[in-house]
C-alpha cells in the first residue's frame, strides 16, 4: 500500500506547502538522493499550537502539533520532489519544543511526529534518528518547529 493510501485510510491530507515570508528555501538538495528540509513549524491554514509547552500547551496537545509539523514537513516534501513514495528513508529530525523551564518530555512530544511518519511509511522508513531539545521561543509563538533529512530515489 502505498503512502497516499495510507493517508486515505488515517483520514489525513497534507495541507498546502506554508508560505516561510523568508529570506530561505523549505527544502535543499544536498545530492541525488538526500533533501535538507528547514524547520517546518505546526501552524497549518489559520490554526495551530501557540505557546509553551508544560505551561500554555499539554503534552498530548503538543504531540498533536508535533503530527502537524510533519504533515507541513511532508507537503514541502512532496511539492520537491512529486510523490512521497520516493522516500526511502527519514534519515534525521532535529524537533524543537518551546518549552516550559520545568518541562523535560521533548522526546514524547517528538513521538507524534515519529508516530505518524511510522504509521504512514512504516517503521523501517519512516523512523529516523532523532533529537529532540526545549528552547526557550519559536517564531510566531509556534509550540514545535521540525527540521530534517530525507532520502529519496
């Protein structure tokens, strides 16, 4: 089954490719096979998760935020390279949470973006290597930025 499918069955659609308003592109070719794609953040159309993580957002809403910045990631993705079935592996994902002083969980809330690249590409595609740290702000008072490396062929 391929990933489009998969989607279907989940119910999802990627949205359309955020606009960055930046002086960068979302994605880079680093060879014939590996993209760099910049941090991709959770807010999709006009909705999104605003504000600290432990202190404004829960842990189960920033790991709902964190499946969104996937989804965002996924859709600058697809618009580079067409179809998302050339994936062959997530390589690496840098997950940042902006967090509460006293919030420690940036793991688990990187988990719902590993969960759903593992439900859509299955696990030896789709879970990378991983870090996941708190900062202190995003842009635009985001609760989850992603960036990562993606292999294709």
């Amino acid at each position: 089954m391929d990933v489009y499918s998969r989607m279907s069955n989940l119910g999802l659609k990627l949205p359309p490719v955020p606009e960055n308003g930046e002086i960068f592109v979302g994605c880079k070719k680093l060879s014939e096979d590996m993209l760099y794609v910049s941090g991709c953040g959770c807010t999709i159309g006009e909705s999104g998760t605003f504000g600290k993580v432990g202190r404004d957002v829960t842990l189960e809403e920033a790991q709902d935020a964190a499946s969104d910045t996937m989804r965002n990631f996924l859709a600058v993705v697809e618009k580079e390279i067409g179809d998302l079935n050339r994936i062959v592996s997530f390589v690496k994902l840098l997950v940042f949470v902006s967090s509460d002083p006293d919030f420690y969980d940036q793991p688990k809330v990187a988990n719902g973006a590993t969960k759903l690249l593992v439900d859509l590409f299955g696990e030896k595609i789709g879970c990378p290597s991983r870090s996941a740290i708190g900062v202190a702000v995003l842009p635009n008072n985001i609760s989850v930025e992603i960036e990562g490396i993606v292999k294709i062929r």
